[in-house]
C-alpha cells in the first residue's frame, strides 16, 4: 500500500523489495512478489547493480536447463547492461552463456559485450581475455568451429586497442604463435600495435585524473572537470586515432558515476546525433539513449525535448510521441523553462508533420490547444511563447488571417509593453494582412510600448517611407525626433541615478591624514556669545508622517495589479466607516483607513481571503516594516532629535542592519522548529488539500507559495502548533496530495557560512560607525560641545 502511494519515492521501493525478499522461504508467494517489486522499480528507475545480480542470479537458479528460464535469463542480462555497463556483469553473462549455448550462440553474447565495454581502456582486457581463454578451450576439445586462426584473430584485435597491459598480452601473443608454429603478422607488429601503445600512453594520465570518482552513490564530484577534460579529449582526435566505441564506452563510465546530471546526458546525447548525422550510429540507438537518460533524470526538459525529436526521427507514431509529452509534463520537471521546452518540441513536431491535409492541420492546432493550455493553467504567461509561433504558422501556412490575428491580440495583450512582440504582430500584418491594419497597429503600439519607444518610431518611419504619403512620413520623422530626444534624456537622468545610488552605497570614510599629507584646513567656528539656554536648539529632522503611525488603518498587501482604489473600499466598506485609502497599484498594495481603531481590528479577519483570485493579507501597519531614514521610535530619540545614548543597541543594530539592504529575520527559532517545508506539490492543490492530508496532525496554519498571479509555484510552508507536532509531521513525507508525492522537511534555514558573516561585519560595522558619528556632528552645535578643562 505504501508503494502505491509513493510509487514516484525511489527509495520506498528498495525498502519493499528487501522487505519482500526477507520474506522469501518462510512466506507463499514471496518469491513472485519479489519479482513483481522489481519490475514495478525497473518499469520507473534504473535499477541498482546489486539489485540486478540478485535478480539474475535467482533466476539463473530457478532456470535450469528450460529454453524459457534461459531466455528469461538473457533477456535480464541484456535489461542490466541497458541500465549500467558493468565489466563484471558481461563477464558473468557470458558465462552464464558458455554454460547454456552453442559456441556459435556463446560468441554472439561476446561480441555484444565487446561492442559495449570491450574498449574500456582500464577493465576491457578482462572481457577479451575470457573470449581468448574460451576459444582455446575449444581449440584444445577439438570443437569443430575451433582453429588457430580464430585465437590469433581475437589477440590481434585486443592488441589494436589501447588497452592496460597491452605488453604482456603482446608477449603472449608471441610465446602462444611459437608454441603454434604461426608468426605474428608483420602489420600488426609495425602498424596497429605501436599506434595502440602510443594512445594508451597519451590515455592513461586522464584516467590517473578520474581516479576515486566514486560510484553512483557517493559520486566524487571535485572529479567532473577531469572527466569533461578526458571526454573532449577523447572527441577531438583526428581521424584514424579517434574510435566511436571508445568514446561512446567513455560516456557510459561517466554517466554511470554521475547518473544525475542532465549536463553529461545531454553531451552524451549530441555526440551521438553528430555521429548519427555520419551514419555512423543509427536513430534508434540515439532514441535508446534518451529514454535511459529521461529515467535517470526526468525533471530536465533538455532530455524529454530531445527524446521527443529523437522519437519523430525513429518514424515513431503521433500517439506515442502524445504519450510520452504526457509523461513528460507530469514527472515533475523542474522549471517553467522545463515546461516550455518540452511543449515547443511537441508542437514543432506537430508543424514537421503537416503535409497540406485537413487531418494534420486539425491535429497541429489541437496539439498548439493543449500545449497553449497547459501553460496558461501552470505556467502563464509563458503560453504567449507559444502564441506567437503559433500565430507565424496560422499565417505562414494556413494563410488564415483572423486566427493569427487572434493569437496576436493574445500576445500584446498580455506582454503590451514590448516593442518586439508589436513588431512582430506588424510585420505578420504587413506580410500576409493590409498595410491599413499595420499603421492602425503602429498606432495602437505607441501608446502601450514603454522599453525602447524609439525603435518602434524608427520601424514606423521605415514603414512609412516604403508605403505611406509625405505627410506622414514627414509627421512621423518629426514624432521620431522628439522621440529619440525624451530617450537620450532619460538615459543621462537614468544614469545620473545610478550614479546616485552608487555614491550612497560606499562606506564613509574618516581617516586621518598620513605623514606628509596635508591635513584639511580646519572649519571657522561659528562664534556665540551668551548662555546655553539661550542658545539655538537644534534642528528636528523633519520625518514624513506615515500610516504606520495610526491603529485605525491596516497593510494590504498581495492585491492584483488590476484592483482600483474603489475596489479595495468595496472589499473593507463592511468594517466602518473609510477615512482614505493609499493604493500603490503598480506593487500591488495599500493602506485603509478607518474612522475607528475597533473597525481595523475588524477587517484584519480577511487575511488570506481570496479576492479577485489572489489571497490578500491584511495586517496591522506596525507590522509593515519602516525604513531607517524615514522614521524613528519615539525611544531613540533625544531632545534634539539625535538619537539618545541609551537608546536600544540591539534596536539600532536591527535598524542598520535593514538600511544596508540586509532584511533583519522576522521568525523565531521556535516559529522556524515547527514549521515544514513541503514541495513537490501539485499545481492545482490549494491550502485546503493540504490541511486535508494532515487532519491528523496539529496543524496551525498552511501557506502555498504563488507567484504575482496567483498561481502556485508548486511548494508551501506548513506550521504546527508545536515543533514536538511539527516532527512528527515527517511522517507524512512522500504523501500524494492532489496526485503528487510531497517532500518534507524542516523550514530551517542554514546556518550563514562564517566567511559571508565576517565580509558582512567588515562592511556593516565602519558604516555603522560613521553614520552614527555623522548624525552625532551635525545634531550637536559646535557652540555646546563641551571643552576640556583648563589647567
């Protein structure tokens, strides 16, 4: 039951399958259940070599000299070696065959793990040994299909290969031929042999370098540059040095390390399709190959994509390629980019398929519908990526007018602001449209473009010159004109704001003049005569009223960008009696004001009600953080305005450690201890579904992370009422929740590395001096400072 609720959780089957075969002997019909463990593991994962030895080897046991235990048998070997190339695992199949087969059957199994890791510079010696040893067996049994001259071949192709102890096979390659009264050919001993040593010399430093690489489970990482190193070695070898089974049987070492990183499958994967492009390897070996990469790694849309192509290539049908971008989509891929690569491939597979008839082309738009949906539902507004290729198809190859058109409204008016997509709607117009329509949409583009105005002025201009009258070529050179003179400004003032910015953010320096350097001539006093009561108080800085001030009035944050001020009076109308409203739309968040402090209390209740799609939160103001120079407690300030001596250490630290842009920590450890964080969820779950799955658990409240559109982004943080709750909760890792298995774990944050703590004190700390000294000089007059004594 736990398997099928987790059937995505790798390490929930390898505890059923050793709970299974514990069970086996002492429990009827263990040993099927165990079979049906693994083939349900090896139908999702590779499975792991030990798991495959125990498989074979209770098989190999259980088949004794039946033709269908023997095939079953094969069948698994060749299964393993898809998922790993192991020297031992061949050599185990091979004699398992030489136990079963014919010779002639037995030299089959031998070339196939040849083929496989018969080049492997360090272990493939091993393989061509065995085949040596079994066929001087037969040579010595008298075996009809033996001879001299089939050992020979075998040492002289292990001798063309740059192979570890290549001189010792070569020595007894000699003694063997004396023995049989046969000389050693002249071309190997001048030609194959010293090229192949050579290499192996050239070869071995790489593999003293990819040395202690670890295994599958405990991959050594700081490896992975040697081993990229010796994979581009192995690549650009000119002509006659390079070997495509070397190199392929390279990949396959370093993917069998590092079988979690898309990186090395993908680079596996184009050196494959360069050699396809040869007709040196065939497609279908090229799709195999992506279908082991997308099980290893099936969160990379790189790999799904390329196996999507992989399979049009192998002249695979419309239903599977469907098939397989449904598996794609739902194996949890890891970005939205992820998404959009694998639904890009899907429809231009869809688009290489049309051939002019009324079946393809319904077939394209309704793959271009559901990809088009997809990422409206998860993933928007990546869906205008696809919009917009797909409205070049309906113009470009269906001529159909009013449906590009469509799709292009779509686009603009999701992304209006830029100035590529308008002028790829115009140039669509011009192209397969009217001219009428293009100006009509230069028009429209004006007034909504806001990145790079002037480039569309100057497409107009172009437009106008090649299709419109004087008059407005000459109204438009003027608009241009003005156009590119508001940028040029805007441009100096934007820099000049940077330049601003920059100026704020470097620490004050005080030092003092070196030797020989001339120290600053000091400022003339400011004289004053009489008392100091009757001197001057000092200037309060003026500090901009805000409403955090006030309790009548609450924060309301995460609002749709398309909410108006009217709108929020609607929502908080029902608590009393509206005083103003303080709307910043373009950041989605305001402040009510109520005429009573008992109304606001009131409208905190809809914190996490949906409004228009989006959950809101609605706090008190003073909970909405201020910024250190636009505000102060009443506590840390002095009579003058400067900030008292006994003031608050810890409050001021907290106040400069948010003004240099470093947010102060707004949780507790407590708060942190019983709060899970859960990801891998499903899209479409809500806080409900959550609660939900833990009405068992002492829950105090879920929060689903969405983005500025409401839409989930696929985790949530879950908090208990007490950590002893919240541990517990672990428990429920890998629950399916919406049809997806979760993953929990503390919400914890890690510890700051102590390197990044010290950098950030080496330059908190002098600033945090200086402005102190700073506010301190300039809020004390000179006149009052106090003197030193006289002697």
């Amino acid at each position: 039951m736990k398997v099928k609720a987790n059937a995505a959780d790798y390490n929930v089957h390898l505890e059923y399958i050793a709970a299974v075969k514990a069970a086996c002997g002492s429990v009827e019909g263990a040993e099927e259940r165990l079979r049906e463990a693994r083939e349900a593991l090896a139908a999702r994962f590779p499975l792991p070599e030990d798991v495959w030895e125990d498989w074979i080897n209770e098989e190999e046991s259980a088949a004794g000299i039946l033709e269908e235990g023997i095939a079953k048998v094969e069948a698994l070997y060749r299964r393993a070696l898809n998922d790993y190339i192991s020297v031992d695992l061949c050599k185990h199949f091979c004699q398992f065959s030489e136990k079963v087969h014919a010779p002639a059957k037995t030299r089959e199994v031998y070339e196939f793990v040849l083929d496989l890791a018969g080049a492997h510079v360090t272990e493939g010696a091993a393989l061509w040994d065995a085949l040596r040893e079994f066929e001087e067996s037969l040579l010595q049994l008298q075996e009809e299909s033996a001879s001299v001259a089939t050992v020979s071949r075998v040492f002289q192709r292990q001798l063309s290969i740059p192979l570890t102890g290549m001189e010792e096979c070569m020595h007894a390659y000699e003694g063997w031929a004396a023995k049989h009264q046969i000389a050693v050919p002249n071309d190997l001993l001048t030609g194959a042999y010293p090229k192949a040593l050579d290499l192996l010399h050239t070869l071995l430093p790489f593999e003293e370098q990819i040395k202690d690489s670890g295994n599958v489970n405990e991959p050594n990482y700081s490896k992975l540059d040697s081993w990229h190193a010796y994979l581009s070695f192995e690549e650009q070898l000119p002509e006659g040095r390079r070997s495509i089974q070397r190199c392929r049987t390279l990949h396959e070492r370093a993917v069998r390390v590092y079988i979690l990183l898309p990186d090395l499958w993908s680079g596996y994967a184009t050196y494959l399709e360069e050699r396809m492009a040869e007709r040196q390897v065939t497609p279908a070996a090229v799709t195999q190959l992506y279908r082991r990469a997308v099980r290893n790694c099936n969160t990379s849309g790189a790999l799904w994509s390329g196996l999507i192509c992989a399979l049009e290539n192998s002249a695979t049908t419309a239903a599977e390629i469907d098939g397989t971008v449904d598996v794609a989509l739902s194996s949890g891929l890891a970005t939205k980019e992820d998404f959009l690569e694998v639904l890009n491939a899907f429809v231009d597979s869809a688009r290489r398929a049309l051939n002019g008839t009324a079946e393809r082309n319904t077939a394209f738009r309704t793959t271009c519908e559901k990809a088009v949906g997809f990422l409206q539902q998860y993933a928007p507004p990546w869906e205008t990526e696809l919009q917009r290729h797909w409205a070049a198809i309906e113009a470009k190859h269906f001529r159909n007018c009013d449906r590009f058109r469509e799709l292009c409204e779509s686009v603009v008016h999701a992304r209006h602001a830029e100035v590529a997509l308008w002028l790829e709607y115009i140039n669509l117009e011009r192209t397969y449209g009217s001219e009428a329509n293009a100006r009509a949409l230069f028009k429209r583009a004006v007034a909504a473009v806001t990145d790079y105005p002037a480039q569309l002025y100057m497409a107009w201009l172009q437009f106008e010159r090649e299709c419109g009258q004087l008059a407005s070529y000459l109204d438009i050179k003027h608009q241009l004109a003005k156009k590119l003179v508001d940028e040029t400004q805007r441009q100096a003032k934007l820099a000049e704001a940077q330049q601003r910015h920059q100026k704020r953010q470097q620490p004050v320096r005080r030092d003092k003049p070196q030797m020989g350097e001339a120290a600053e001539p000091p400022r003339k006093k400011q004289r004053f005569s009489g008392s100091a009561e009757d001197a001057p108080a000092a200037a309060t800085p003026s500090v901009k009223p805000r409403p955090s001030s006030n309790p009548q009035t609450v924060f309301v944050s995460n609002l749709r960008f398309a909410m108006q001020e009217n709108d929020i009076r609607d929502v908080f109308s029902k608590f009393g009696t509206i005083v103003a409203v303080r709307h910043v739309a373009k950041k989605g968040y305001g402040f009510v004001q109520f005429d009573t402090e008992a109304s606001a209390k009131q409208a905190l209740s809809l914190d996490g009600t949906d409004v228009g799609g989006r959950p809101i939160n609605v706090k008190p103001t003073k909970e909405h953080p201020v910024k250190w120079n636009e505000t102060q407690p009443e506590k840390d300030k002095a009579e003058g305005g400067a900030p008292s001596a006994e003031a608050n250490p810890a409050e001021r630290g907290q106040r400069l450690h948010r003004g240099f842009g470093v947010p102060p920590p707004t949780r507790t450890v407590e708060q942190e201890a019983r709060t899970l964080f859960l990801t891998n969820l499903s899209f479409k779950a809500m806080e409900a579904d959550v609660m939900e799955a833990f009405a068992q658990s002492d829950v105090k409240e879920v929060r689903v992370v969405r983005d500025l559109h409401g839409k989930s982004k696929g985790y949530a943080y879950v908090e208990f009422v007490t950590p002893e709750a919240a541990t517990a909760g672990l428990s429920l890792d890998h629950t399916v929740i919406a049809g997806r298995a979760v993953k929990l774990r503390h919400s914890t944050p890690p510890e700051r590395k102590a390197h990044a703590v010290q950098m950030e004190a080496a330059v908190v700390a002098p600033q945090a001096e200086a402005a102190e000294e700073k506010q301190t000089l300039q809020m004390v007059p000179r006149a009052l400072k106090a003197k030193p004594p006289t002697q």
